[in-house]
C-alpha cells in the first residue's frame, strides 16, 4: 500500500496513476465485474481531489456510486484503504461491493452511494453542518450525467445556492454516455454550463478531465471566483479512457474485462504511463 | 396535534443546540414560534423532500439532530428512497414527523392522506414508527423518539380524546378498557372512535391502544388473546404491512389463531370526503366499530 503525497508533482501523480488503475484493473478482471468504462471515465478526478485538491478535513461524496473500484484504489493509494480490503473486492461478506458501502468500514467514504441523485444532497448538508459545528472544511462531489438527469441533483442545486455554498463543488463527469445511450439522445442535459450557471453555480470547463494540469487550472479558475456561489466543474471526459477498446463505447459501462482483454489494457497502461510522463 | 408539536420542538431545541429543524415548506400557523425561537436552526428546505431528508442525514453524520417535517405523504412517499438509503442504511439520528397520517387531510383528497406508510417505514431497517394516540402523548412520543438513537418516524393525527377519557403512562401499547370477552388492538388515534365504541362495554372488552411499530413488547397483548380467543384490529392504514398483519405474525409463531376481525382503511371506492367521511365509509367510526364490537361478543353466547 503507497501512502504517496504527491500535491502538484504532476509526474509523481502520473505513477500514482499507473499504479492505481493497475490495481482497478486486476481487481475488476478477478471479479468478473463491469463498470470499468465509469472508473476509468473519473479515475483522474479522484486522484487530483485526493491528491492535490483536498485538505483532510474536506468531504468527498462519490455520487456515481458505480465507479466504487475507482474510488477504492485512490484510497489504496492514498494509505486509506489496504491491499486486503481490496482483494475481498466482489466476494462474499465484503465491504467493499460494486458500490460504496453504507457501514462507514472505509477511511474516506462518508456515505454510501449507488442510487443516483443523492450526492449533491448529501454534500450540500455536510455543508450546511458547518453552519451548526464552527469547523471548516470544502464539500466534493463527483457526478455523473446520469445523476444530472435526477431531480433531486436539480433540488440540490437550488439549496446549495439558497444557502451561498461557497466551498460546494460539484464535478460533473461528463463523458456523454449514460447507462442505454448516448446522453444527448437518452436526455439531453446541454446546454450543461448554463444549466448549472442558471442554478446560480460558478462554472468552469476542463476541457480535458484526464489532465491533472487541466484539472488544476480549472479549479484554479473557479477558486479565484470567490462570490457566494457554488461551485460546478464540467469535466470533459472518455467513458473507458485508456484502453482502445473501451473508449467511447456503451458496453465499456457493463462488460467485463476477458483475459486476452486484460492482457491488452495493461500493455496499453503501461504505454499511455511512458507517453504521460514523457 | 401540531399545536403540541410545535410546542415540544420549541422546548427540545432550547435544550439541546444540535436540534436542527428542516420543512418542506410547510408548517403557516404552526410553526411560526418555532421558526422564532430556532432562528438559523429552522431551515425551510423549500417543496423538496428528497433534497431535505439527504441534508438532514449529513447533518445527522456530523452529530446533529435534524428533525424533517411536512404532512405525512409528502414526508414519507416522495423521499422514500432517501430515507431508506441515505437514513435508514446508515443508521442516522434522522427524525421524519407526518402530520395528518391516515385520512387527516380528508377532502384535500388522495394525494394528501397516507395510508401505507408505516408498513413503508417500518419495514426500513434501524427505523421505529411512532403514532400517537392523542395531543397529550405528543410531547412524551417526540422527547422518545429523539432521544432514541436512530431513524425515526412520528405520524402526526387529530387527537383530541373525550374530556373523561382517562389515559395511562404513555407505552408503545397501553390498556385502556379491561375486559375478557374480545381483544381489542387500536393503532394511533382511530383508537380514540375505538374508545367510544367500546365503553359501553365495561369487563367485556380488552382494548389496547398501540402507538409505535414495530411493537416491542406485544406479550400483553399476545396473554389477553389467550384469554379471550377473539381479536379486533382497527387501523386507518391498508391492510398490508399494517398492525393486524404484524399482530397475526406474532400470533402464528405462538400457534394462537383468535376468532380475527380487521378494520382497516380501504381506499377510493366512494369518492373523497373527510377524515370521518372516510372512516364511515372504511367501518372505522365509532357507530360502525359499536356495532360490531356487539356482534363480536353476542357471538360469544
């Protein structure tokens, strides 16, 4: 288990990457699982928050219940979350399922999630609680668009900017596919920014979710908003960003990975990790 | 019982700073004094109840203690899955309070009564139900269900009871007739029709009046059953997943099989009126509930 701190040593994060998305895969091809394409759609996300964006006393809320193994080995990474947590990954008794658990068994993850819609509710009333306890911290969610088709996602938004939640940040992962379709002709969610902008968020676009650079400036950008407002960070994104067979494909969000699949994914890691830090 | 309601909140939040109270943009001429005394504590968390409930369950994981109110269909049915996961799963110190359980909002209409929402909440894990007999029991229902650790759910009704209307100490089932003929099972303030059908019947009816579900001490009910052999159950809530279902389970497993009567609220089949509109209709009314609580026992000779 690594226990890296790499803040903005962006090629130390890259290793850090390599390593985690190794881990997710091994452990998704061990358990037979899908979702691959939805981890490997945030897995930069996570590893910027956890890495070079969030204090310890932030909250994390991971809304897109469904990359979990994602979120699992950041935390592997991070020192929260050990190798034998991650290898009960699937199995019989575990804590750790498909989704994130409800038992508070895992360092890092405040809330369960998996049903889509609760997330940006969920952070906006750990937000509010500062109001009540006097401690400080910022609120991050990680959502994807099917969680922007949800309703509640919509009355969150409203409350965050009723009650000027200025350290709320919502990150939408914005990868165009959905669970049966491409978003656009599922339930069109464009014009996205001014959606969120018209819910009286501060928005920013990182026009590549998979850079931490790009990550990094766009937070940087929303950072130097200050004001009242929430804040929404549109990531632009690759549903099964990294392996040539998965991008960009619906079937990358159920299909398990086969061993000649696996094979080529870590060929194609460890290629992408050279290229990355070059 | 909002009125009473709204005076316990009062004293519980003065007391205790981590009582957070959230609406859902209910609560004109009741609430008011709460909003005052509560001031940022009061939260209107606007006509959005599944935003409201996850809110209060973070606040409840950082160790507050957010209670969430609006009238029982709105608090229960629309937020049913943020209750269920962000709530109950978690095991959170969440309070959800209904107002106008049953048919209480009677001709608002269909939309407005909740008639299946303790077999909803309490077959939530960690969640305890809590339905008030009358006005008087609130105040001692809401300081529980507080001070319980955990989920919970309080439906609150019209409970005004008869000026000569005696009431033991509050407990999830109380005694309020005793008698050897039927027993007799009333959930929340139906009991109080209930009571009125069944004084005139001193010594031959057992009646216990039931205000929270599950019930965890049923053996006083479960030892009068053995004694009588005939049970009533009237409920204003569907038959399934109400207390008669649950009482006949605890029954089964004691192999007792009472001559069984239920009483229960059936729905729209003749249009929408009051609350005792449609307890007439249902066999929930005190006349109808006299009537048959005679043929019960004319049944026993």
């Amino acid at each position: 288990m690594m226990n890296a701190n790499p803040g903005k040593d962006w090629r130390g994060l890259e290793t850090v990457r390599k390593d985690a998305i190794l881990k997710m895969l091994r452990m998704y091809r061990d358990a037979n699982a899908g979702h691959i394409g939805a981890s490997l759609s945030c897995m930069e996300i996570l590893l910027y928050l956890h890495f070079s964006r969030m204090t310890p006393d932030d909250k994390f809320i991971l809304s897109k219940g469904h990359a979990a193994a994602a979120l699992y080995c950041v935390l592997n990474q991070r020192g929260k979350l050990s190798d034998e947590a991650l290898a009960s990954f699937y199995r019989d008794g575990t804590s750790l399922a498909a989704h994130p658990p409800c038992d508070k068994s895992a360092d890092g993850i405040i809330f369960g999630t998996g049903s889509l819609g609760h997330g940006l509710s969920l952070s906006a009333g750990l937000y509010l609680s500062r109001k009540f306890t006097g401690r400080h911290f910022n609120a991050y969610t990680v959502l994807s668009e099917g969680d922007c088709n949800e309703g509640s996602t919509w009355e969150a938004a409203l409350f965050a900017a009723q009650h000027d939640m200025s350290g709320l940040f919502a990150i939408v992962d914005n990868n165009g596919l959905q669970g049966f379709g491409k978003s656009r002709e599922v339930l069109n969610l464009e014009p996205l920014e001014k959606k969120w902008a018209a819910f009286n968020f501060d928005v920013e676009i990182a026009s590549d979710g998979h850079d931490f650079r790009c990550l990094d400036a766009a937070f940087a950008a929303l950072a130097a908003r200050g004001g009242r407002r929430p804040k929404c960070l549109i990531a632009k994104t690759i549903k099964g960003h990294g392996l040539s067979f998965m991008e960009n494909r619906l079937e990358s969000h159920y299909l398990p990975l086969s061993g000649e699949q696996y094979k080529t994914a870590v060929k194609e890691i460890e290629e992408s990790y050279a290229q990355r830090i070059r | 019982m909002r009125k009473e309601f709204a005076e316990t909140v009062e004293k519980i939040a003065l007391a205790d700073k981590k009582t957070v109270f959230l609406t859902g943009d209910l609560g004109f001429m009741a609430l008011e004094n709460v909003r005052k005394a509560m001031g940022g504590r009061f939260i209107n968390a606007g006509v959005c109840e599944q935003n409201m409930v996850s809110v209060a369950a973070s606040l409840a994981m950082e160790g507050l203690k957010p209670l969430c109110y609006s009238i029982a269909p709105f608090a229960v049915f629309r937020p049913c899955e943020q209750i269920r996961n962000d709530v109950c799963l978690h095991n959170l110190d969440v309070k959800i309070i209904g107002n106008g359980g049953g048919y209480g909002y009677g001709i608002m209409g269909a939309s407005h009564h909740a008639l299946e929402d303790i077999a909803l909440l309490s077959s939530f894990q960690h969640m305890k139900c809590f339905i008030p007999l009358c006005n008087e029991d609130v105040e001692t229902v809401v300081s529980r269900a507080v001070n319980r650790i955990g989920p919970a759910y309080i439906r609150l009704g019209y409970g005004l009871k008869p000026s000569d209307m005696s009431i033991p100490a509050y407990s999830g089932a109380r005694r309020l007739l005793r008698g050897s003929g039927i027993t007799l099972l009333a959930l929340g303030p139906v009991a109080l029709n209930v009571f009125e059908a069944a004084r005139d019947y001193k010594g031959a009816v057992d009646f216990f009046a039931v205000s929270e579900m599950p019930l965890e001490d049923a053996q006083p009910v479960i030892d009068s059953v053995k004694t009588t052999g005939r049970l009533l159950v009237v409920e204003e809530h569907v038959k399934r997943g109400g207390l008669g279902e649950y009482i006949c389970e605890l029954l089964v497993r004691q192999r007792l099989s009472p001559f069984f009567a239920h009483r229960y609220a059936k729905g729209y089949h003749k249009g929408y009126g009051s609350q005792k509109y449609h307890q007439l209709c249902d066999g929930l009314d005190a006349g109808s509930l006299k009537t048959l609580i005679g043929e019960m026992l004319s049944s026993l000779t």
